[in-house]
C-alpha cells in the first residue's frame, strides 16, 4: 500500500533586518506517528513515519527558498510535527508560496491561525513560543493545553459554572426570568381548547 501524504499547514513572516522574525511555520498533520524520521536540509524537508497500525505517511517539501537549518526548530508528538523554520535570506517580502513547484498540491493548506497579511505583520503580535509548553520545548504542550482549559495535566472540559451569573445576561444562565408571568398548569403548548365565539 503506498504511504498516505500528511496534511500540511503553513504560515510565514518576513524581516529584513530582524532574523528571528523571518520564519515559516509548518505543521505535519500525522496522528499516531510517535517516532517520525525527519531530514530537514536547506532546500527540502522530508518526513515519514508509521502509526502502530502500520499506515505509512510520507511527505517531501522543497522549499521555494533555502532554510537556515541551524537555526530552524521542531517538536513531534503523537498528532503531529511543529516546525518552525528560519529563511536563509532575511527579506521584507513574503514568499509567493512554499514550494519550489508552482503546481498545486490537495495536503498544502494555509495555517490560518498563524497567518498575517504581509503587511499587517509589523502590527501583529509576535508569536510567543511559551504557548506552546515554554520557551521551544514542546514536550509539555498537551499538558499545558490541558490546564489551559480547566481540566488539569489530563485535559478534560473546562469549567463553565463562572458563565452562569453574566452581568445583564439573562438568557436562561442566571435566576432571572421572565416564566414568572406564565401561569401554572400541566397543559403542554397546543394542548389548549380552540377559543369559542361569542355572538
């Protein structure tokens, strides 16, 4: 069976005289891939990878620009692969696109929640790499998730009593209610005798 191609999600900044502002970043969509073999040159990124049910991913990426390799950092886990890659060439002009080949590609899609128009980037906020589990160490990212969201180290719903008292809220949160005008009975809505006439 031939290897499944991963979705890809990408986003980019650019600077021309700040290095650490000029990035590409890139997520590998892989769920259940623990160990994945990632060779990251220059030019290209490959990646592969099995999950424990022996389905195969691989994808291969040739950048439409070179990478500064040493200074580029990634993190996998078990649903994907964060990348967060460096351009070689600091410049103030984003890159047309990722690929080297114009060609579209059906696993390439733009990471929305990452993205700012090239020239809304200088107004955006910085990405703050401790979102995601302190300074670039991304091993404690779905813990940090976890209690992000009310449910401690294993995740979980978070807790939602604190909306049931919103101030001027009254939409069925909070003890005031408009039901106390309604009079009382067991009658369900069009339960009701159709009104006589009177002559």
């Amino acid at each position: 069976m031939p290897a499944i191609v991963p979705q890809v999600l990408w986003a980019q900044r650019s600077n021309a005289s700040d290095p650490e502002k000029n990035i590409i970043y890139l997520t590998v969509n892989a769920a259940d891939v623990s160990s994945p073999k990632i060779e990251l040159t220059p030019t290209k990124l490959s990646y592969s990878g099995s999950d424990p049910s022996g389905k195969e991913f691989e994808v291969e990426i040739e950048f439409f620009e070179d990478i500064d390799v040493e200074n580029s950092k990634y993190h996998s886990n078990n649903r994907y692969s964060l990348f967060i890659l460096r351009k070689k060439d600091a410049k103030e002009e984003f890159w047309p696109r990722l690929l080297k080949d114009k060609k579209k590609v059906h696993w390439l899609k733009t990471d929305f929640d990452k993205w700012v128009d090239e020239d809304e980037q200088e107004a955006a906020p910085a990405e703050d790499p401790s979102q995601y589990g302190g300074g670039l160490d991304f091993s404690s990212l779905g813990n940090d998730l976890g209690s992000a969201l009310g449910g401690g180290a294993g995740g979980g719903m978070p807790d939602l009593s604190s909306l049931a008292n919103l101030g001027g809220m009254n939409g069925g949160f909070g003890n005031d209610s408009d039901d106390d005008d309604l009079p009382e009975g067991d009658d369900e809505p069009g339960d009701e005798e159709p009104a006589k006439e009177e002559n």
